[in-house]
C-alpha cells in the first residue's frame, strides 16, 4: 500500500470518490510527474503526454464517485495511461492516413484544384471588364479575341477599316488591363 505524504493511498481514494478536492490534488501532485514520464515512452511530445495525463485526471474528477475501491491505485492510473496513450497513437495514425488520403484526392481531383476556382474568378472579373466596354469597341474585342476572327475578316463583317478594328482592340485591352490589374501577374503565370 503507497504512503502519500502521510496518508494511505487507500485513504486518499476514498476521500476522493466522496468529492474531497484535497485528497484528488494530493494524488494528481504525487502521480502526474511519473505519469508523464511513462506517457513520454508512447508519444513522442512532452505536450502530448502532458495533455495526455491531464485528460485522465479530468476523466478521474468527474467521474469520482464512481470509483470502486481496491488495494493499489497505481496499477491503475498506469493502466489507463498506457490505453489513452495508445488510444492517442490510433487516432494519430487514422488522422495521418486521412491527410495522407486528401492530399492525394486533392492531386487528381478538380473540386480541389486552386487554379480551377482563381480562373472561374477571373473569367467574372473578365466579363464584368468587357461588359464595361463601348459598345462597338466591346463588339470589335469579342469577335477578336473569344470568337477567334482575324481583324481583316472584323472589317469586313462591320465595314470599317482594318485600322479601326486595331484601334478598338487597343482601347478594350487598355480598358481591361486597368479592371485586371491585380489579375495581370496572374495571367501570365497561368498562360
């Protein structure tokens, strides 16, 4: 039977299922430090078997009048250090093959690809440009540079002179390189 500062272990955890805050902290100041340490063999983290051991004296507070009593306690609290920390290290490995699974999702799947929601944005952003674009010069820059024409063939369809077409297709870029600025370095990474 352990002897904590004067007082039979047995005693302490009797006090303790009976709501005696004395008796839990004179076993969490006598136990904790050991209970680190053989929580330190299973994780690699100091933090992580501090919080480990921690995490069972909370179980242990609030579920102290639940406890049966027996001889030796400390075959106990090493127990169920020992199980919370391999509870602890199934939990890490499940998170780790969850992450290990989402970034090899995130390599082949679209609903995850950055580029896919920064080119939808800028295709509004682009819109928005064009549509704030003269009429004309808006009609001029859509069969040029969406509809693929070449600018003999914009003349032709709207009879006006090659030079115009050129002219328009300079003012709607002036247009649009000012609404995309913060776009601009962006479009040339990804063209």
């Amino acid at each position: 039977m352990q002897v904590i500062r004067g007082v039979l272990e047995k005693d302490l955890i009797v006090r303790l299922k009976d709501g005696d805050q004395t008796a839990f902290q004179l076993l969490f100041h006598f136990y904790y430090p050991g209970l680190v340490t053989y929580a330190s063999q299973f994780t690699i983290s100091t933090a992580d078997s501090e919080e480990i051991v921690q995490d069972f004296f909370v179980r242990l507070w609030s579920r102290h009048n639940q406890i049966i009593l027996c001889d030796s306690f400390k075959n106990y609290f090493f127990s169920s250090v020992k199980n919370a920390c391999l509870d602890f290290l199934k939990h890490l490995k499940i998170e780790k093959k969850y992450v290990s699974e989402m970034m090899e999702l995130s390599k082949h799947h679209l609903a995850y690809d950055v580029d896919l929601f920064v080119a939808s944005e800028l295709q509004d952003k682009l819109k928005q440009g064009i549509d704030l674009l003269p009429d004309k010069c808006r009609q001029v820059f859509v069969m040029s540079r969406i509809d693929g024409l070449k600018n003999d063939e914009i003349a032709a369809q709207l009879d006006i002179s090659k030079r115009t077409v050129e002219t328009q297709i300079s003012k709607a870029l002036k247009v649009l390189r000012v609404e995309l600025k913060d776009y601009l370095g962006l479009l040339l990474f990804i063209i």
